[in-house]
C-alpha cells in the first residue's frame, strides 16, 4: 500500500485531532489530504514523537497523532521507552515505514533489512496496544481502534517507497505555530498565548 | 554535595515563575533538585532518557500553553543542539534550560564539556546566566522566564553547586 491511500482511506475517521508530522514525505501529502491549522510540521528528524509526547500530557482531554518515518524513528527510537514510561492515553503515534530515507534520496534504514520489527520495539517498551498494518483495511481498523479507546497507541503502517503529487506546505513554521496555538485555542476554549504588556503600558 | 535548601529554593523560584511542567535527565549535582521533582504536585515531571527528547516534550508542552523547562546536565546540552536549533529556536520555543554546570572551574569533572559550554550557547545564540549566588536564585530564574517569553527562545541558567 502507498501512504497516500493510507492517508485518504483514514481521513473520514478524523474530526478534530492533532496531528504532528514528521521531517519527511508524509507532512506534504498529510496537509493536501487533510488541510488544517491542527496540523503541525516538524523540523527536527526523529523529533515528532517527542513533540507529540509533549503536547499529548499537556493537554490529556485530546487525540493526538504523531506521523513518523523509519529514518525518523530509528534516529529516536528512545522515545518509545518514554511513551511507554509516561503511558499518555491520548497518543497515536504512526510509523509510516517506508524501508528507506525517501526525502533524503532513498537510502537504507534500519528497517531497510527487514530485521527490525517497529511493532515489537514499541510492545516491549510498554506500548502494549501496538500493532503492524499490512492493507488499508488494517490500518483502518487499527486507527478505528486507537480513536476508541485508551492508549498510548502504535501503529506500524508497512507502505511502499513513493510519494504522491502535493503541493508543499503554505506557512513556514512560525505562522504554523501560530496557527496551530490558536486552533488549540479556539477549540478548547482557553487562551494560550500570552502577549508581554511593555513596560510604558502598565505605568500611570 | 547539593543541599536540600538549595534545590528548595530553585523549586520555589520555578513556581514562582509559573514553570508547570519540567523534563528532566538527571546529575549527581541535582539528585535533591530531582527528587523533589518526582514528588511534587504542582510541576509535572518528565524524565526522558537523552536531553533531545526533552526539547521536543517541552515544545510539544509549549503548544498547549504550559510554561516548561528542561533540567539536565551540560553534557545533554550538547546532546540537544539540532532539536534547540531546528525547533526550539527555528518555530521560536521559550525554554527555561537549566543547566548543571560540570566542568566549571572547581569541578574535577568533564572539563573538556565545561570549556565548550558558554561558547555553545553563545553560538546558537541562547542568552545565559552562571548562576553563583544562593541570592539571586530566584530573580534569576524569574528574569530567564521573561526574557524566554519575551524572546520566544530557549534562555539558559547554568547551575552551580553554589546554588546547588
């Protein structure tokens, strides 16, 4: 399966989600199949799940999706043995296995040689709802799961190396930001940023 | 060795600066500071197990509107230099980066980190602090938060065992 039909075969099972998405291929074809301010870009390679960790405990009463790659996990294959220490019951987090480093060229992982068993990795780290997906009917099934019950959630998505036509993204990462805090806001109802007051305002 | 005083009043003045939530990758220096971590009700706590991590949490935390810090050593600095460079800094994160200062003259330990430390931070433009005087502990602490919020970066304490 192609993560783009992964992706357009999960979309109507999400309302209102978070989702942060790796440095790699699925950000892109993710923004084009679900555009919104709920979306989150990462920079950092491997990074997502901890910034997904992060805003899971942060805010307990919502889903969150992290979207990673094989590259990115195994550059921060750690992160597994603290989702599985902290237990937040709100995170999916989604490999998207490629078996390579599609944005950088196409080169070999530690997946690449079929020994490594993501799934596995994440069970025995405490992630006790994991599981692999081989057809889109699973991967649906799997997701249909995760938002249905408590995690914390992994899902190892086997795909095949290609990317799909989708426009890069509109916003660079400041205004991502922005516009992802503020949908926190309107949709939880609180207020988030905090604008510093000049000193000259608070003076009589 | 740390004083139970002194990590005390590093807890007090993170309260008082509205820190709520606190990752963490410990020292021998700020076994105290941490322990009193693991039991308080206020801060959340979330150890991680290498600094990286810990600049993604509080990033992640950040996005929902939690006043975070990152408790390691100068080491795990130097463990997290792309994730304070390409998130921290680049989507403009405030992290209050508390740092044990190994290394620093009149510590016997990992000297060759304690040399880079200040030049690092220096580099990746992150304002610092060398926290020396039990005084200041908290005015220090207070001014870091609102130079982190007011920049939209990661401002570094580098502790002492005087502070300690």
């Amino acid at each position: 399966m192609k993560r783009f039909e992964c992706f357009q075969a999960i979309v109507p099972l999400i309302k209102d989600e978070l989702f942060v998405t790796t440095a790699g291929g699925a950000t892109a074809e993710w923004n084009a199949v679900r555009p919104s301010d709920g979306n989150i870009q990462v920079k950092t390679l491997g990074l997502c799940s901890s910034i997904g960790l992060g805003l899971a405990v942060a805010l307990p009463q919502r889903k969150v999706f992290v979207f990673d790659g094989d590259g990115a996990l195994w550059m921060n294959l750690g992160s597994l043995a603290t989702i599985g220490l902290h237990q937040p019951k709100n995170l999916i987090h989604i490999c998207w296995d490629n078996h390579q480093y599609e944005s950088s060229g196409g080169e070999p992982t530690a997946a690449t040689a079929d020994n490594l068993d993501f799934a596995g990795v994440a069970r025995s780290a405490g992630i006790k709802s994991s599981c692999a997906a081989n057809t889109v009917e699973e991967l649906k099934e799997a997701v249909r799961h995760a938002l249905n019950n408590d995690g914390p959630h992994f899902i190892c998505a086997n795909i095949a190396p290609g990317r799909a036509e989708a426009p890069p993204l509109k916003y660079d990462e400041l205004e991502n930001k922005y516009r992802f805090i503020r949908y926190i806001e309107e949709t939880e109802g609180i207020n988030i940023l905090r604008i510093p007051m000049p000193a000259s305002y608070l003076l009589k | 060795m740390a004083s139970i005083a002194g990590a005390e009043r590093i807890i007090a003045g993170l309260k008082e600066a509205g820190i709520n939530l606190v990752s963490s990758v410990p020292d021998i220096n700020m076994l105290q500071l941490i322990n009193l971590l693991y039991e308080d009700k206020e801060i959340a706590h979330l150890p991680v197990g290498r600094e990286e991590e810990g600049i993604g949490v509080c990033t992640g935390a950040h996005l929902a509107g939690k006043q975070t810090a990152m408790l390691m050593q100068n080491g795990g600095l130097l463990n997290s230099c792309n994730g304070l460079t390409t998130t921290a800094l680049q989507f403009g994160i405030p992290i209050l980066l508390l740092i044990y200062y190994a290394g620093d003259i009149g510590d016997n330990a990992f000297h060759m980190v304690g040399l880079v430390t200040e030049p690092v931070l220096q580099g990746l433009g992150i304002k610092h602090i060398v926290m020396r005087d039990p005084a200041r502990v908290k005015q220090d602490i207070a001014g870091a938060v609102t130079l982190a919020n007011s920049s939209k970066r990661p401002v570094a304490l580098l502790l002492t065992r005087a502070v300690l």
